[in-house]
C-alpha cells in the first residue's frame, strides 16, 4: 500500500471511528434469485437503511463533526437536490448547528419535506435560471456560513467510504464492488476503502446514461460536465465529477458502464417486488447495471444501494410500467 493510500485509508478508519453510535451499520441482503440472473454471489449493503435513507449521514456527520466551535456557531450551508440536504439537516439538529440547505425548486417532494422536517432552513432556487454552488458561495461570503459540499471535500469522501469498510470488514474479500456515481464522493470513497482491505477487487461505477459525465471523463482523462440531465436518478444529476474526486476515481476505479432509464426502473421493480426493499432509481444503478449485463460479474460481487428516499408518485409511475 502506497502512503498516500495509507494516508487517506487511514482517513476513512477514523471517520468510522467518529459514525460509531451515530450511523447505522446497516444490513448487507443477498438474493438466491438475483444470484441465478447474474451466475454470480451477489451482496447488497443496503443504505437505504441508513439514518435519512441514504449513505450521505456519514459524509455529512464526519464533516461537520470536525469544524472548529466558532464555524459551527457560525452557521453550516451547503446545497443538495435531496439526500446530502437531508443528512445535513438531521447532523445540524444532533450537533445544535444552524443549517442552511441550497435546494432546486424540482426536487423531490419527499426529500424537500424530509429536510424541511429535520429542522433545515432551506433556499428554493431555479436550476434553468442559475447553479446551486453561485447561490451558496454568495451567501457564505456574506453570511460567513461555513460550507460542506455534497461530494467534493476529502472529510464527505472519508465519511462516504465507511460504507465500503464495513463491507469489508464483514465480508473480507469481493472480486467485484459495484458502486453508484453522482459526482463521485461514494465512488472514490468506496474504491479507497477497496484498495486498503481488499487490493484485487474490481471497483465499478455505475451512472446513467443520460447523465455520463463520469463516464465520458473517466474513459477521455478529461473533466466533463453535463448540464441538468433529464434522469430518473434525482441523485445523479450533479454537473460532474469534482477537482478532489476525478483524479480519485481516475487512480482508484478499475470501470465506469452506463445504463437506461428502463434498465434503472427495472432494478427500482426488483429490488421492490424480489427482494421488497424501497430504493431510489439512483440507489438501485448497480442492480441495473447487473440485470442489464452492463458488466461481468463473477464470484464473490458487492453492490451498495446508496439510498431509499423515493416519492410515493415516482415509486407508483415505476412499479405500474410493469
């Protein structure tokens, strides 16, 4: 193990170290009937069971644990469609931080709610009409709110990486670790924590193939953006990869594969009506990427279903296609 992969490793035993008694450990699921599809050993860590219904509390709670006693008084803000927000919001109210949560006006009823509920104050802004980060970083200059991005900051990727560590440290060694990509934090987390216990597993990311920035920049070596992709999956519609997470996933992901609408409502169906588990269409991209023989699986292969938080209407319009 290089240093700096010893370095940053280290970062995600710590940030473990700081989630103990805050976050779920949550289940890891299998699936004999997902096992028969694939030809292969499927293991699922499940984070829609994680506090908030997404794998973004331990991000959130690693990074807002670690600001000095004067940031928290100041304020914390930062900006988020849903998940970050919500995880933001609920780490605020345990650790008494004012929270403050840029928002597009068309996310998710359901996570709009949820972190309106957990006590966040949250600033409505039109995504045709201007960025999340313009909005945020005015605001923090004018208001000295300390800032915690939703993916781009080594202590979220150190927090999102526990994920993986748990995996492994419960299941030892996988010959494959299948991981959702947004803009990236999870990934290169995921890939780091992969590199430390277990260097011969094969890390895959998984993006839409409406929204493949990640793809296009992985494959190219060179920063794409893609500008408010229409996907299902509300979670990966970050403009691209960030300035700390692309050279991670460059170094540290063995793959990116694609995969469609349908194949991502597909897996949303199986994972409902097979294995009855709620995951969001952004949580559920591994399953697709494996149901639509996006990638070759064998032997031992893990799968992270990064969250569960999906609207009642959206849940309802997936499952009636069938």
């Amino acid at each position: 193990m290089s240093d700096g992969l010893v370095i940053v490793f280290n970062e995600i035993k710590a940030a473990k170290d700081r989630l103990k008694n805050q976050a779920n450990v949550t289940p890891i699921m299998t699936s004999r009937t997902l096992d028969r599809l694939v030809s292969a050993r499927i293991y699922l860590k499940c984070e829609n069971f994680q506090r908030t219904g997404a794998f973004k509390f331990r991000g959130a709670f690693n990074a807002v644990s670690q600001l000095s006693p004067e940031q928290k008084s100041r304020g914390v803000l930062t900006y988020s469609s849903g998940n970050h927000a919500q995880a933001m919001a609920l780490v605020g109210r345990l650790l008494n931080v004012e929270t403050y949560v840029v928002m597009p006006e068309n996310a998710p009823i359901t996570k709009r709610e949820a972190t309106r509920q957990y006590g966040a104050n949250i600033i409505y802004y039109d995504p045709q009409v201007t960025s999340r980060e313009k909005i945020a970083f005015e605001l923090a200059k004018e208001r000295g709110y300390a800032v915690v991005p939703p993916y781009d900051d080594e202590k979220i990727i150190a927090g999102q990486g526990t994920a993986a560590l748990e995996m492994f440290e419960e299941l030892s060694a996988l010959d494959m670790l299948i991981v959702p990509c947004g803009g990236g934090g999870l990934l290169s987390g995921s890939a780091i924590a992969a590199r430390g216990i277990s260097p011969s597993c094969r890390v895959v990311g998984v993006e839409p193939e409406l929204a493949n920035d990640a793809t296009l920049s992985f494959r190219s070596g060179i920063l794409h953006t893609v500008s408010n992709p229409p996907t299902i999956a509300d979670g990966t519609r970050t403009p691209s990869l960030g300035k700390i997470t692309f050279p991670l996933v460059l170094h540290y992901v063995d793959a990116m594969v694609t995969v469609s609408e349908n194949e991502i409502k597909e897996a949303v169906r199986f994972l409902f009506y097979r294995m009855k588990l709620v995951v969001e269409p952004s949580g559920a991209l591994g399953i697709a990427a494996l149901l639509g023989k996006k990638l070759e699986a064998k032997g031992r292969v893990g799968v992270i279903i990064s969250g569960g938080n999906i609207d009642a209407s959206t849940m309802s319009s997936i499952l009636s296609e069938r």
